[in-house]
C-alpha cells in the first residue's frame, strides 16, 4: 500500500538523517 | 508468475538506477518492493540504508523533494 511505502521512505530517510 | 526474488537489492542495482536519473528514497523503494526481492520491510530499509551510504550520491532538491543521483 502506498501508506507502507511513506513508512518506509520515513525509515529510510531516518536511517540517512545524519548522512544528508 | 511472481517470484519472491525477481529483483535483487544490490549496490550495482542502486547504481544503475542512480546513475539515470534522480530518484526520492520512495522511487528507489518503489523499484525494490518487498514483494519482488523477497525481502521484509526492514531489511529493505536497512540494506538500502546501508548502500546509500556507501554509495554517497549527490543530492539535489526537485521539486521541493530531495532526490539522489551519481554522474558515471
């Protein structure tokens, strides 16, 4: 679902915080 | 017929896409769902993670939205 994918995205983009 | 690993997330693969155009993190999700490489939401996540580190690909905002790319 597209609602698990911003989920994802979000963890994602989480993950990367500190790289970005 | 689906297969649980018709696609594989791989740094090649990362590469491949990014080297193409600009993607968001959910373009690159979108490109290895969970349902074709077979793996559980988290370890998509964290491999992905992993790989952009790796990778360190430029960044640039389109659109509002930051978006990865590597130049070959």
């Amino acid at each position: 679902s597209s609602s698990e994918a911003d989920e994802m995205a979000a963890a994602l983009e989480a993950e990367l915080n500190d790289f970005i | 017929t689906p297969s649980s690993s018709d696609v594989q997330l791989t740094e090649e693969a990362v590469k491949r896409y990014l080297i193409r155009k600009p993607m968001t993190t959910k373009d690159l999700l979108k490109k290895f769902q969970t349902k074709r490489t077979g793996l559980s939401s988290e370890q998509t996540v964290n491999v992905l993670a992993q790989i952009l580190k790796k990778l360190n690909p430029e960044r640039k905002n389109i659109n509002d939205k930051m978006h990865f790319y590597l130049t070959e």
